[in-house]
C-alpha cells in the first residue's frame, strides 16, 4: 500500500524528473516530506511561486525536458498563474503540481482554498483536479504526456490533501493511450511536395523560423536544409539561435525590432516559408502590409497556428524536424544571385550600431562584450530594452541558447529562468541580461541562486528607467515620463522628463544588494571596465555575480516600427 503522495514521488521517478522547483505548504507537507528523503530528486526551494514555475519554465526551454513545479493551495497555486501563462504563449512542457484543500472541504471557503482548475483553464494546456485516489496514477502520466507531447504546454495536477495521504496498492502505468489527443506529427506528403516546388521555383524565397525549431530539435537538420538550398533566413524572437547570427544567410529578427535587412526581405520576398511561428503580431506589424508578394507556407504541429494570421498558400500540420527533413531530398540550390545581391544592399545600408548612445556606456556594445567573453552562453532575458539589445547584439550560435518570455512578454521572468538553465545545464555559463526595472520582479531569487552555489552572471543595463516604456514616451507621447523613472523622490518636480545631477544615482544598490544575498557585485561605469569586469565574473564558481553596467539613460533600440505600422516603416534612430 502507497499513499498518494508516494505515488507522485513514483512517478516523478518513473518520468526521470531529477529536479524540481517549489515552496511547501500546509496541505502539500505529506508530499514534500516524501521528497525529503528521496536521494534521485533534488527540490530547488524558490522564494515565490512564479519564480518556481519560470525555473521550470527555463529549465525545460534549456534541455528539452519537461519542467516540474510543485506548490501549495490557495495563494501558493494562485501565484503561479503568471509563469504558467507564459509557458503556455511559448508552448513549454511543464507539470504543476498544486496543493488543494481535502475534498470534503472543497466548495466551503475553507482556508487556502482556490478554485485553481478553474483559474488555469485559460492559461494552461490541459488541467486536472484529482477526485479519485484510484485515478492518481493514469491522471499523473496523461499530464506528462500532454505537456511533452504536439504542441507542448504546461498542465496542472491539483491534488487534495487527502489524495495525498489515502493509501492503495497501485502502480504507475508505463504507458498511456488517450483516444481523444493523437497529435500529428508526420506531415502530408503531397504538401511537402508543393512546398518543395515553390522553393525550386521562387526568385526571392525567404525561411522565418521560429520558436518551433527548437521545439522540435530541428535546428540540425534545418541548417542542412539551409545549406543546400542556399535561401536566407529571418527568425522570431524564439527563433534566434536556429541559425548560428554569424551565417551569411541569417539576416537576424524581423519585427518592430527586427533588423532593417530582415524587414526589407520580408516585405520584398515572393516565397515566405515559416517553420514553427505565430506569425504574431509583433513580428508581422500591419497584415494587411506584411509579405505582400509572398506566397507563405506554413510548418506547425497545431494546426489551429496555421492561417491564424496569414493567408497560408501552402499548409503543413507535423514535427517541424521531421517535416525538413522531408523536404531536404526534393528542394534544389536555390539559382537566386540578384536576390542575395538585393538583400546585401539593405544589409550594408543599415547595419546595426552597438555603439549607438551618448557619453555613458552603451547598451549594444555591453551586449556584443558579453558575447566576445562567453561565446557559448546560455542567454536568458528579462524584459523590455534589456531583451531586444540582447536579441540584437549577441552573436547566438547554438540551439537553446537564449531562453527569453516571447508571447506573454513578462518581467521577471529572466533571473529564475536562468537559475533553471543553470540547473539543467551545470557545465555551461549562463546569464541573465535584465534591466534595472524588471530584474527587481525577482530579486528575491538571488537567496535561491547563493544556496544552490549556482554561478549565474546577471547584467543589468542599468539606465534608471523603465526603458521600453519610456523610448515609448520619448517617441509618441512628447516625453512625458509617466511613472518610468526609477530614481524618482518625493521633492522631484512633477513634469520632470529628464535625469539631472540631483537625481539618484541608482536605487536600490545592486552591488551591496548582492552582497546582502551573499553574491558578488561589481558595478560598471567606464569603457574600459566592461570586459575586465566580465572576465572577473567568469572566475566566480558556486556564487551569483551582478554586474551593474551604468547605460546612458535615454538610449533607445533601433531599429522600431511604430504600433500597427507596416514593418518596412522603421525608424533608425539618428537618421530618423
């Protein structure tokens, strides 16, 4: 006989699951007490919920596994709604594990009760509320199923304490056949051909890769694809490290901050063949402008993604990486010298400036030091500015490599999701570039990081600003800073809108804050300091190191596209 709570722990166990994020509580103490003496499970205690769901969150994007979190009733589980609506917006496979009143109590207001089933519905996958002890075990592997599976996505297991403590003699299934969920995954034959044929046939092809090919594993076989076709490639937010950004072919983001290449090819291609996307509306700007020449082929394993947004000429439901690999046998070199020709002139026109800025440092070269330094990093972002000067500016090479909240866009998120990378990842660097505003979402977390000797490197573009908020002001609202200074006193003037030499100079302190956690905290203000800097925080080996990099304060990102505006209307900063 096993409780329920045994049972969780066998399964956890039966799925390979080694760590997983938490806080206790009063009706999940049955199943963290069971973990206690579990030597395969290593719990990571986060100091908040939705710093435990992101840790799954990066966890998970970094290895390809599946993240566990695990959390108590009530404000325990209403506090991972967050993180679990981010992963879900980036289709990241995460269990949750939420604690729930017994069910005698349930529907009665008892304390810490919350309808979380709910509350997720919305924002997850697939949820599940355990009434039955008997149906722990297959309601257990159908959500580890459900969130790896298709279209992968976080999923909620509510488990009522006295699931928890009933006892059976059951076993975890092996295996599990779900009559009403068989995702396709191989894709259509006669599709694949037809994409084949516009490929051969175009003048002016385009690959748009998004977060799909990461998903799938696919970042392999699409750059065999790549090089034999020779056709260049523009890439999502979540796309960028399919191609390595030093590639010929890789012309870098599109969107309203993509670069001034990879908009012009979109808007000029006659062929737009997307693999795994949203084709959200941050990547396309105004639809009614977005490729207007391009016949558009679609590759995604929800077919619900496909045609949302675009008219797609060509449709193809299934793993992206097998689909590609399909396709690499029929698609010919691509004879389209006059198009790379094209596509050079816009590249040379408008290369991106890292040195863009005023006196203090800037932002881009920041960036582009931290790539010199630690080439091979695990990028994770908060964001805002600190997240498109990161996809901007970072040499990106591998698969998985930047770890960053694309559709639900949410501060915060980087730091814990970089202390899951971490623990996915124990022998590569990983770094968390934030701002100054968003890396406080989280700051507690520091106190997870310098426990678990994780040696994290946080950035921080400290500019004293909410900036993303505030280039916005700056450009549309005839600067008027509402609310995004974060050096602002009470005896500041009202209408103040620009930094002064009685303003703050940082606040709070992110060197003697992190000494506070324990961490190492360097503050940067100089040129020269930049590297030296970033080399004395690669020497750090069990401890977290902020590195407080001074930025000019009104630095913005180029290249923007205005809100709703087609995205060959951009502005380029000076030349604006």
């Amino acid at each position: 006989m096993k409780s329920g709570a045994a049972m969780v722990v066998e399964a956890l166990k039966a799925e390979n699951i080694e760590i997983i994020f938490g806080y206790p509580g009063g009706v999940v103490i049955p199943l963290f007490d069971i973990l206690f003496a579990e030597p395969d499970i290593h719990v990571v205690l986060t100091r908040h919920e939705q710093a435990a769901v992101h840790a799954a969150d990066g966890y998970a994007r970094s290895t390809g596994k599946t993240g566990v979190c695990l959390v108590t009733s009530g404000p325990g589980a209403t506090n991972t709604v967050t993180g679990l609506a981010n992963a879900n917006f980036d289709s990241v496979p995460i269990v949750c594990l939420t604690g729930q009143v017994p069910r005698s109590m349930i529907g009665n207001d008892a304390f810490q009760e919350a309808d979380i089933v709910g509350i997720t519905r919305p924002v997850t996958k697939h949820n599940y509320i355990v009434t039955d002890r008997s149906a722990l075990p297959r309601t257990l592997k159908e959500a580890f199923h459900i969130a790896s599976t298709g279209r992968p996505g976080p999923v909620v297991v509510d488990l009522p304490k006295d699931i928890l403590t009933e006892k059976l003699d059951d076993q975890y299934p092996e295996s599990i056949q779900m009559r009403s969920y068989n995702p396709v995954i191989k894709g259509h034959q006669g599709q694949i051909r037809r994409a084949a044929e516009l490929l051969n046939e175009a003048k002016k092809p385009l690959f748009y890769i998004g977060g799909g090919i990461h998903i799938a594993d696919a970042s392999e076989v699409f750059r065999k694809l790549s090089k034999k076709t020779g056709i260049p490639s523009v890439s999502s937010l979540m796309g960028i490290g399919g191609l390595p950004a030093d590639n010929p072919l890789n012309l870098g983001m599109l969107g309203m901050h993509g670069t001034y290449v990879a908009n012009m090819a979109v808007s000029n291609c006659d062929v737009l063949f997307g693999i795994g996307t949203r084709f959200d509306d941050r990547a396309t700007g105004d639809l009614a402008t977005f490729a207007p020449h391009a016949k558009i082929v679609h590759i995604d394993i929800d077919p619900s993604a496909i045609a949302r947004n675009v008219t797609v000429e060509v449709p193809i439901v299934g793993d992206a990486r097998q689909v590609i690999e399909e396709l690499i046998g029929p698609c010919r070199a691509a004879s389209i010298a006059p198009w790379l020709e094209e596509i050079d002139g816009w590249r040379n026109a408008h290369p991106l400036n890292p040195d863009a800025g005023g006196n203090k440092l800037s932002p881009g070269m920041v960036i582009q030091a931290v790539s010199e330094v630690f080439p091979d990093a695990i990028i994770a972002t908060e964001v805002g500015q600190n997240q498109m000067w990161a996809a901007l500016f970072y040499n990106y090479r591998h698969q998985r490599s930047l770890i960053t909240s694309g559709g639900l866009g949410t501060m915060g998120f980087g730091f814990p999701a970089a202390i899951g990378a971490k623990l996915g990842n124990p022998g590569k660097t990983v770094i968390d570039i934030a701002g100054d505003g968003s890396i406080q979402m989280n700051i507690q977390e520091l106190a997870t990081a310098a426990q678990e000797g994780l040696a994290i490197i946080i950035v921080i573009l400290n500019n004293g600003y909410l900036g993303m908020v505030r280039q916005w002001q700056e450009l549309f609202f005839n600067k008027r800073y509402s609310s995004t200074c974060l050096r602002k006193r009470a005896e500041c003037p009202p209408a103040c809108n620009n930094p002064g030499d009685t303003c703050l100079a940082y606040i709070p302190d992110f060197v003697k804050l992190a000494e506070a956690y324990d961490a190492v905290g360097i503050r940067v203000t100089k040129k020269e300091e930049v590297i030296p800097a970033l080399k004395k925080a690669a020497e750090s080996k069990n401890r977290p190191v902020i590195l407080d990099f001074i930025i000019e304060e009104e630095a913005n990102v180029w290249p923007m596209v205005p809100a709703g505006a087609a995205i060959s209307n951009m502005l380029l900063g000076d030349e604006t």
